[in-house]
C-alpha cells in the first residue's frame, strides 16, 4: 500500500533507503507499519518493485532509527558507498578526527580517508546528509560526489581556486616579510645593518616597524592558520595549524609584551622575535603551494583518462541530425561519428566501416577493422571512415567510466602498511604540544640566563618543525601516483591493496586456455607433399570440413576464409566414426582423419614423419588428408598461444618470480606448452572446479601467489589468491572477482603491474622512512639537545623552513613514479 504525499505538508526531508527481503505486498505492509512508528516520520512509501522506501518528515529523523525498524519488521538496508570531498584538511591528524567522527554515525561501518585526494569513501547505510553534519562537527566542510568516476569541473575549480588563493597570500607576505627579515635578521649577516637602523630611526622604532609588518603578515595571508587551528585547539583536537598559531603566536605575543610592555619582563629578556612569526608563516605557505602543485600532478593520470571522454555527440532524431552534450545520449541513440573522432559512447557500429585506435583500452597500437555488427568503445579514436553506432552503454556504465572509477577508488584506498602511521597521527600533534611544553620548563627552570628567552625560542621550534604533513601524504600521494602511472599502462587496481599485495608474491600460476593461449582452435600448421599447392590443398580440406560441426574443422574453415580462398562445391560428404571426414570437393576425392584413417586408405605417413614428431613434442594431434588417392599433407589444429606470452613469461622470471600453469588438458600436452615457454610448474588436468584446490596447493609449496586467468570459471580461483589478476577481455564475473585487470588482454600487464607495485611499495617506505625519521631526529634538534655538548640551537625560522620542505621532499618522491619503466613496453600514445 503507498501512501501519497500531502500536498499540505511543511517543507520535508526526503529519505530514499534500499530494502532487501521483501516479497509481497504483506512485505511492504509492515516495512510501512514500523517506519511509521518513528519518531518524526510523516509520510512512508514503500515500493515492492524497485524494493526502496521513500521516507518524509517535517523534521530531521535519524536514519540509523530509520534502519533499525525496517530491521525490526525482518528486513534489512544493504550497504552502500558515500564519496564526499572534504576541504579544510591540512595533515595526517585531520584525517584521523574524520574518520572518527564517521565511524561514529550510526549505520556507518566503515570509512577512509585519503588526504591527498581529500576525499573519504564511507561504508554503510549512513545518509549523506549525516555523514557532512558529522564531518561539519569535526571541523572541516564535506560535500558528497558523484560516483560516475569522474572529476567534477567543480572540484577542479575550487582546487584551482585554493592555488591562486594560496599564491596570493604566498606573494603578499613574502613582500611583508622581506623587510622585515632584512631588518631584524640582517645585522646577523652584515653587522652594519644594526648600526644603521639604531642611528636612524632607533631601535624601539624599528620594534614598532617590525610589529606592523608581523601583525599584518599573521592576520592577513596567516590569518588562514588562525581560522582552523583555534577552534581544533578548544574542540581538544589540535592539528597542524594549532602547531603553527601556538608557534607564531607565542613568537609574537612575547615580541608584542617586549616592545610595549618591557617592564614586566625579567632584565635583558627584552628582545623581539617578529621576524621568527612573519617567516614561519611565509614559509609554511610556501610549503602548502608548492604541496597543492604537486598535489595536481598527483592526479593528472585521471585527468588525462577524464579527458579521453567526449563532451558531445551527434545524435539522429527525428530525422535529423543534432548535437548533444554527452550527458543527454540514452542508450538506444544512433549516434554519427566523423574521421579523425573519439567515440562519444559504447556502442555497435549498425553503419560504415572504418579501422578504430583502441590502444586506450588495449595497449596495441595497431587500429582494428570495425565493420556493421562490432563493438566500439566510448573515448577510442575513428581513423579514416564515418561510422554510426548504436550506444549500448552512457555515463557511468561506459568502459572508460568504469575504469576511472576503478582507478579512484584505487587510489583512495589505504592499505595495511597505512595502519602504523594511523595509531602514530593520532596522538601525534598533542604529543609535539606537550614536547613543546617540557621544552619550554625544562630550559625556565634549568637553562642558562636569559632562561624566558631561550625557553621561548625552543618551545616555539619544537611547535614548528613538527610535520605530521609528511606522515599523511607519504602513503596516499604514492598509491595516487602509482595507480594513476599503472592505468596509463593499462592496469587497472580494483583494489589498492593489491598494490602492497602483488609485491610479495612469489609464484604467478595462470590459466592456460585465454589466458596463455588465445582461447579458441586455430590451424597452426599445414604442410603439403611435394606435387601440391598449399591453397589449392587448404581450399579441398576447408570445403569438406565445412560440412563438419568439430571446432577443428571450424578452425580450418576460418583460416581458409581469412586466405580468401574459393572453397568447391562438395557432394557424397561422409563422416567415419572414428577415422575421419571424405567427400568429393570439385570432382576430386578428399579424405581427412587421423593416421590410421590414411593406413585404412593403403597410404604411407612415413614422409611426414619427422613434421608428426614435432608436432608430438609441442603437444599437437596431426591430421593427414588425402587427394585424389594421394597423400597430400599433414595438418595441426590447436589453440595458439598469444604473441605476448612468451615476453611476459621471460620478465616474469627476470623479476625472481616461478609462473606455473593450471589447465585441463592432459599431462603431454600442457607439459609441451611449458617447455615451449620455459614455465616451471604444471598443473594439468585441472576440472574447473579443481582449480581452487590447485591454487593452495601452490600457495602452500611456493608462498604468496597472483592467479592469472579470464573466465567464468577463473572467478573462484582469482578469489582464493592473495592477488586476483584478471584479464580485461575476459568475462565480468573474472573482472569483479580480481584485485587487478589488466587491459590488454594479455600477459604482457603481469610483469609491468608486479614491479610497479614494488616500485610504489619502495616508494612509500622511503616516504614513511623519512617522515619518521626527520620528526624523531629533528624535534629533540629543536628542543636543543645539542646545546649542552654543542653549543647549537635550531632557530623557528630554520624550523618552519624544514618542515615546509618536509612535505614537499615526500610529493617530490612520489612523484617520481610517473618515470616509473615498465618491464614490458605498451603503447601510451592514446593516453597522452
């Protein structure tokens, strides 16, 4: 029973909740009885066929209520996936109160956030609505996203926006700081200075130039630090910005109480530190400009696959031909595709014949013929024919959508290695501000006079030579990088744990047929007797088997066919259980079967002795055929493997790597196909639903193992592996059963994924290694640990200047997996 909305009603809150379970009406009954129990609810209709609930209220109802009684009536909400964009997130602390805050919203069963992206992908039946409030009350502003896998021109905008707002600020206080440094800070280079600006306009004058200008440069361009850090400071969850206002603001303050209040302060305690406030915020905005550049290059991997998309297409309707934004084509639409295009949409091609450049989705760089009745692919490029296509596929549901999404969900995931750095953020900015505190007593109550002045200058450099930037970005810039590198060479992580996954594997197995081989029967050899021609004897043995429904004899057809031979016409076809095929072709007896077929015939194989014995050894059954009471030739009919395997085999064992082969076919054959392509263990007559048994029993001998395969029946194997590696030509069951798809098709992606999840695996531990290792190695530095054996102290202002290049060292780093050389070269034109 619906319930139609009250056209009476006060402006209301629309809550659309998917249901799983229901059955019938009665179903729908009481989903509706308990949703009306709560408290708040106007207004519920529940609708059998699209199994949602359509919820109303005149105020705001807590959806986890909303949830729990469609539970209550036996029924239940299933998961689903929010993206929101975050802003205002500056360190790895951020990102840590976020997720807190969303893995408290009820109905919220999972959430991670990538501060590089700044995006967070929440797990759960949590409404969007709840989830920005919940991000609002940690402090930061959230917006959700479309999921169709692409960058909104929005999102590019308001970044766009932040780098010139950034710049700005940047500009203007370098200009206000200059003087100033060159002022106070001069005198310690050239001590001239001092001498002129003490017998020109004084050095109390120079205290009031030096307060303007500090002011001006804190609560102009560092006015931003201000904004977010105070208000983490009274929620009791400081960030990075609460370390920069403490340190400027102590620099300041103190400054402020020396110029015009001197008196309070003990004798000779009376010195300035405007220029330490003014340079730690220039610096640090320095540091954020040059981490929101790099941050942009991070994600240009996306933005060049977003750029492979068209923006519109021409369409038929109604008689004729119109423009349309891309956004508008229903599957269905005729659209007309000139020379030299992309193709807007998926589609098949119902008109015209032309040649397309998939190397976008495949890595070939040669076009493919596509002719009436062949599938295109949205974001490919036309060569030299007009084409019209039907779509088949728009928006989010094409292929290249489909992959920019894989790609971004790819990079905002977090993977395990993340884990440490997590537990270490958390406590990290309250435990650099209670460093700071110890540091400050420590030299008050124990340092040499003046004891306030060096207490003071420490404490302020502890507060600003703390990075927890660099922990926050050294995983999630890396997994942005080395996926966005690894799409562009046609692999594609479905999962971004696959990348540290795929590093430790020792042993590849892989599926034979499709995977190594091209997956379907094709004549390989055919070798003809002296006396005969080899097309006029392909033609005689193509038309008999024409009459044939073996797949062997289907393959010969084919390459007859793909030869453009003229095949004869055929009378008295017979078929002998058991030996072979004979007809008349043209007039002329032919006769094609097994060996003992052509001793029934009183024919001699003997000549073709040497080519069956070959043939044996690379596991190939030969049929003979006879013409004319002659023998004429031999011939081999198998499933050839793809000219990339035996290139990807080779760089597999160049990585340290085994590869061994799981197939169904017998022992002597698959062992042939090892020798031809150096593999090092088999595993040969596999029933499909052996092959999960297979991969354990590997696992168990070698250790961590990637399962290579492409169909239906692959998918439990791809499942069981520590990685799943699916090859994109395959079956969408094998596609979402891996952590990887490989675009190309073929074995060639294996290799290049394997060693560059190394590389980024290498890459982040470098990262994290020196993030770690500058905060514990330079915060005691600023403490001034040194001082007692030494006599060194670290200034704030050297403080802020390595921690703004800090962050910058780790984007720097990652950034360098864009030169990332893959094993196996592919074709990136298409991309570029």
């Amino acid at each position: 029973m619906n319930i139609q909305v009250k056209q009476n009603l006060p402006v209301a809150t629309a809550i659309s909740l998917p249901i799983e379970g229901m059955s019938c009406a009665s179903c729908v009954g009481r989903v509706e009885a308990e949703l009306r129990k709560v408290e708040g609810v106007d207004e519920v209709a529940v609708n059998l066929a699209t199994e949602r609930a359509e919820i109303r209220s005149a105020a705001l109802v807590d959806r986890g209520l909303l949830v729990k009684a469609i539970e209550k009536a036996g029924y239940s909400v299933p998961e689903a996936t929010t993206e929101l964009a975050i802003e205002g997130m500056t360190c790895a602390s951020c990102v840590g109160r976020v997720e807190r805050a969303l893995k408290a919203v009820p109905g919220v069963t999972g959430a991670t956030i990538n501060l590089a992206t700044e995006r967070a992908s929440i797990r759960g039946s949590a409404g969007a609505e709840s989830l920005v409030a919940a991000v609002a009350g940690a402090g930061y502003s959230a917006q959700p996203t479309n999921q169709s896998g692409q960058n909104t021109d929005a999102a590019d905008a308001r970044k766009e926006a932040e780098k010139a707002a950034l710049k700005r600020d940047l500009t203007l206080a370098a200009l206000l700081t200059l003087p100033l440094f060159v002022i106070e800070m001069g005198a310690h280079f050239i001590p001239g200075i001092h001498t002129f600006v003490a017998n020109t306009i004084g050095m109390q004058t120079s205290w009031y130039i030096q307060f303007a200008l500090a002011s001006l440069v804190l609560f102009g361009p560092g006015l931003r630090f201000f904004r977010q850090g105070i208000p983490s400071l009274l929620r009791g969850a400081p960030d990075m910005n609460s370390l920069v206002v403490l340190g400027t603001s102590a620099a300041w303050g103190y400054s402020v109480i020396a110029t015009f209040f001197s008196d309070v302060l003990p004798s000779g305690t009376a010195n300035v530190y405007f220029e330490a406030a003014a340079v730690i915020v220039t610096l640090i905005l320095l540091g954020r400009f040059l981490e929101a550049r790099a941050k942009g290059r991070t994600s240009q991997a996306i933005k060049r696959l977003v750029g492979l998309q068209a923006k519109t297409a021409r369409i038929r309707r109604d008689g004729r031909t119109v423009e349309i934004a891309i956004g508008d084509v229903q599957p269905g639409d005729l659209v007309e595709v000139r020379p030299g295009e992309r193709i807007p949409v998926d589609g098949d091609v119902v008109e015209g014949n032309s040649y397309i450049d998939e190397s976008m989705i495949t890595g070939e760089p040669i076009p493919v013929a596509k002719a009436p009745g062949s599938p295109v692919v949205g974001g490919t490029v036309n060569q030299k024919g007009a084409l019209a296509i039907k779509a088949t596929a728009v928006g989010g549901a094409t292929v290249l959508s489909q992959i920019i999404r894989m790609v971004e969900q790819a990079q905002g995931s977090k993977l395990p290695i993340q884990t440490l750095v997590d537990k270490v953020t958390l406590w990290f900015v309250p435990a650099v501000i209670g460093a700071a505190i110890l540091t400050f007593l420590t030299w008050f109550f124990f340092g040499p006079s003046p004891a306030l002045t060096f207490a003071l200058v420490n404490a302020v450099a502890v507060l600003i030579i703390a990075c927890p930037c660099a922990m926050g970005l050294a995983t999630p810039t890396s997994i942005m990088v080395g996926t966005g590198r690894g799409a562009e060479m046609g692999v594609l992580f479905r999962k971004g744990e696959a990348l540290q996954l795929l590093k430790d594997a020792r042993v590849v197995a892989v599926d034979k047929t499709g995977t190594l081989t091209e997956g379907k029967p094709a004549l390989t050899d055919l070798v003809v007797a002296d006396g005969f021609e080899r097309d006029e004897v392909l033609a005689l043995i193509a038309a008999v088997e024409e009459k044939s429904e073996h797949p062997i004899a289907r393959a010969i057809v084919e390459a007859a066919e793909a030869a453009n031979l003229v095949q004869p016409a055929i009378t008295h076809f017979e078929s002998i259980t058991g030996f072979g095929v004979t007809a008349e072709a043209g007039g002329v007896a032919v006769h094609i079967g097994a060996d003992r077929y052509m001793s029934k015939l009183g024919l001699d194989v003997a000549p073709f002795a040497e080519t069956a014995s070959r043939l044996g050894d690379e596991g190939k059954s030969p049929l003979y055929a006879a013409i004319d009471g002659k023998l004429a030739a031999i011939i081999a009919v198998a499933d050839p493997i793809k000219d990339g395997t035996p290139e990807a085999i080779t760089a597999l064992h160049a990585l340290g790597l085994k590869v061994a082969m799981i197939t169904g076919d017998n022992q002597r054959t698959a062992r042939a196909i090892a020798r031809q392509l150096n593999i090092d263990d088999v595993v040969a007559e596999v029933l499909p639903e052996g092959k999960v048994d297979a991969v354990k029993a590997l696992m168990a001998e070698h250790g961590k193992l990637a399962f290579v395969g492409d169909g239906i029946n692959d998918a439990p194997a791809l499942a069981q592996a520590d990685v799943g590696i699916a090859i994109g030509t395959g079956t969408d069951i094998a596609i979402e059963a891996a952590d990887v798809v490989l675009m190309s098709g073929n074995l060639k992606g294996v290799p290049n994924a394997i060693a560059l999840s190394q590389s980024t695996i290498r890459n982040i531990k470098q990262n994290l290694f020196w993030a770690f290792a500058y905060n514990t190695a330079l915060i005691p530095v600023a403490a001034g640990i040194l001082y007692p054996a030494f006599g060194l102290l670290l200034s704030p202002v050297f403080a802020a200047g390595a921690m703004a290049l800090s962050s910058v060292f780790v984007l720097g780093n990652a950034l360098r997996l864009r030169r990332f050389h893959a094993p196996i070269a592919v074709d990136e034109s298409a991309m570029s």
